[in-house]
C-alpha cells in the first residue's frame, strides 16, 4: 500500500514536470504576447489555425531573405539550395506521418485542396451510378462539398454515417453501411466542431474488410498526436500546415502508391509533365504529378520547421496536457447555469463547443473579445452538425499546449459574466 502510494506520487511529480516542460514552450510564440483590447490576449480558437513559433517565422523569413528561387528548374546556386530545402521537407513529413515512400506525400493547399483532389481525380475514376460515397455526419463542409459534387456529377449517392447524442459513430451502424455500392469512406479523424476524435483505425479495418479504401481528414489530429498511417492502414490522409504550428496555403496528401499511380492528375500544367508535345503529354511520375504549377515553397519550408518543432516536444506529455486542460474547463463550464456542451464524446480532442440557453452564440464571442479572449463563434463549416444538435451555432473554444489554466479561469469569469450581462 505504502509503496503504491509513493509510486503514485512520483508519477504525479512526473506528470508535473512534464507539464511544466510543455508549458514553457509557451514564450516561443510571439503572438501570444499581445494585449487584445488592453487585456493579455487569450487564445482559444486553435482548431482554426493555430499560432506559430518563432522558428517557423524565422524559417519563413530566411527562405525569402536568403533563397528565394524557383524550385527543381534552375541549375543555379540558389534554385538547387530551394529545391534542397523544399524536397527535404517532404522526408519530414513522411518520416512525421510514417509514409512508406517519399512519393506517397502530394504538397497541396490545405486539407481542402487534398480532399478536392483525391474526390476528383479518384473519385471519377471510381464513383459511377448506383454507387455511394460514405461520409459521417460529422464531417467539416470540405469532407462534404467535393462528394457531394462528385455523387451528382455521377448519378451516385452520398450516405451518411449517424452520430449518437455524445457525438461519436456507432460501429454498428457503420458497419450497416458498407455495402458492394460503397466505392470510397472519407471521414474526419478528429471532428472540428465536436472534438469527437473517431475509432479510425478500426474504421478503416472494417472498410478494407469490404475492399472500400478510405480517406481520413487529419487536420484536428496532426496538431495534437502522433499519427501513424501504415499503423492507422488508411489510402488517404490530409492535413493543413498552418493548424500545426506552420504557415497558411500549404498542407499535404498522403496517398497509398497504389492508388495514386493509377489517379490522372487533378490539375495540371508545368512541373507535373515529363514531355510536351501538342500531340501529348506525358506525366511525371509521383508526386510530381500531383504538382502542377510553383508550390507555396516559403510555407513548404515554413511547414518543415514546424515538423522540426513537433518533433522536440515530446507529443505524449502534449496530448495529455491539453486533455488535463479540456477536463479543467469541462468542469468549469458545468457550473455555468443554462450553459450546454455540444460533443461529450468519451474519446476527445482539447475542443469545447457549447451553447447558454437564450444567449446567441455571436454575443458570447463578443463579450468575450472585449476581455481580450479569441474564440469561434458558428456552425465551424459544419452545418450538418448543428442540425443534428438542433442549435443554429455553438461558441467553441479550442485549446493548444500552449494554453494555461489561468487562462481557462480568465474564460470561466468572462462567461459568468456574459450570462450576468445578457441572460
Ligand atoms: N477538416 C477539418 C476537420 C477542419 O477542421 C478544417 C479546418 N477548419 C478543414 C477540414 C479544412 O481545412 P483548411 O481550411 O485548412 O483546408
């Protein structure tokens, strides 16, 4: 018994430390030095882009002062340092998300412009008549959009996974749902608007049980754990740079070789031909194929700093830090009267969307604002979610390991006094 208990306080003197270490990153964030409205600014809205350590605005700025040239054309000095820095990130992010091959890792825009891609370059490849395309009633508007778009082109139809009152998928109503029709499964890992993070590994196992290959929208999961996608055994992972910790207009697909060798290209143009004549072209191989015109290479080398970043700070001690910070302002929130949370999953990410009975969510985020706290205020471009919850909007704060819990009770006071002022 005794030694349990000494155990049990070492362990917690660990967890202390380890949290301690998380929260000293927190000066590497210039932003987050700033007054909003004469109070230190709180940042709360990370699930729609997060903030940015100083190394990834130095990397940034040192691309442009230093190399600033056109990638994989020039022999000159500076394009050959260029396409040096920008193909090494492509090692990065293969080795961050465990990709078998480099050529497996497409630079895209964002999660967006990857799910746009694989819908139409794989999706008209694969989706005919009478097929189905399988979503969850989770998904962000850009895991929507391009399948919906795609099902009408088609004659096919988009079929919805359900989700519980807690906001998770039950399996069984999944696995109800793979049929011979289904042709693609493509599903958030973590949800945007509900912090939900879903069962994807065993997802893609029952998809694959069928012969379905799925795509997984990862941009609420590469900024807060580790992924894996030849353990997760997905075809298909996107994600946007600038939601863990890098810069805007820049993101990645990750596609199985398989698959992406026999897509056509989704745009096309220079650097993704090999030949040109006008009677044809002949494509370049991967990734290249994938990647037509200049890419975003300054945010390319900024994004690489940023996997450089994520790779020293221990992402274990991360993820349970900021689920210690969700718990702390779950039960906070609790003791806002009237106050609702929308998204109680068991398994969650640090995202907390609520609702306070007879107060617009618009006028908290206002409120708010004045106190120098930035939170979202909507529907998260996920109007189906709030359909299914029958609310018009939710307020969401969103939380990275940067945040504090004085910062949480800085939220808790501000909200109390929201319902003081507008209840
Ligand atoms: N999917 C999810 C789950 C998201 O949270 C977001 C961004 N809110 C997107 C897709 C779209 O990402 P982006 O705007 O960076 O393309």
């Amino acid at each position: 018994m005794h030694t349990t208990t000494v155990q049990s306080s070492q362990a917690n003197q660990d967890l202390l430390e380890r949290f301690e270490a998380v929260r000293g990153c927190r000066h590497h964030f210039p932003l987050l030095r700033q007054r909003v409205n004469g109070k230190p600014l709180v940042y709360f809205d990370n699930a729609a882009t997060s903030q940015k350590p100083q190394v990834v605005i130095d990397a940034t700025l040192r691309y442009y002062e230093e190399e600033n040239s056109n990638i994989h054309r020039g022999v000159h000095y500076l394009s050959e340092r260029a396409t040096q820095a920008y193909e090494g990130v492509r090692v990065k992010v293969q080795h961050l998300l465990n990709a078998a091959h480099q050529r497996e890792i497409i630079f895209v825009r964002g999660t967006t412009e990857g799910i746009n891609l694989v819908a139409y370059s794989y999706g008209r490849t694969i989706v005919g008549a009478g097929d189905e395309v399988l979503i969850s009633a989770m998904e962000h508007h850009s895991n929507i959009v391009p399948w919906q778009i795609l099902c009408e082109e088609k004659g096919a139809k988009l079929r919805v996974i359900p989700i519980n009152d807690r906001g998770e998928i039950e399996l069984a109503d999944y696995e109800k749902l793979l049929t011979s029709r289904t042709k693609i499964v493509a599903l958030t890992h973590v949800s945007n608007a509900l912090g939900t993070i879903n069962p994807v590994k065993t997802m893609v196992a029952m998809a694959h049980a069928h012969g379905i290959p799925v795509l997984l929208d990862g941009a609420q999961a590469v900024p807060h754990m580790k992924v894996d996608v030849r353990d997760l055994d997905c075809d298909f992972y996107v994600f946007s740079a600038h939601k863990a910790f890098g810069p805007t207009g820049v993101g990645i697909l990750y596609g199985v070789t398989k698959l992406l060798d026999a897509m056509p290209p989704y745009q096309s143009g220079g650097d993704m031909i090999k030949s040109v004549t006008f009677e044809k072209t002949i494509y370049n191989d991967l990734p290249y194929k994938f990647e037509a015109g200049t890419p975003n290479i300054g945010g390319g080398i900024g994004m690489g700093a940023a996997i450089d970043y994520i790779n020293e700070i221990d992402l274990a001690s991360l993820a349970e830090y900021e689920h210690e910070l969700l718990a702390y302002a779950t039960r906070g929130v609790a003791e806002i009267p009237g106050l609702r949370i929308i998204g109680t999953a068991r398994e969650k990410a640090s995202v907390l969307s609520f609702v306070i009975d007879g107060i617009h969510p618009h006028d908290i985020g206002t409120i708010l604002d004045d106190e120098g706290i930035a939170i979202r205020t909507g529907h998260h471009c996920a109007q189906p979610v709030m359909q299914r919850f029958g609310v018009p909007a939710t307020a969401r704060a969103s939380f990275a390991f940067y945040n504090t819990k004085e910062e949480i009770d800085v939220f808790l006071a501000a909200l109390h006094r929201v319902r003081e002022v507008l209840a």
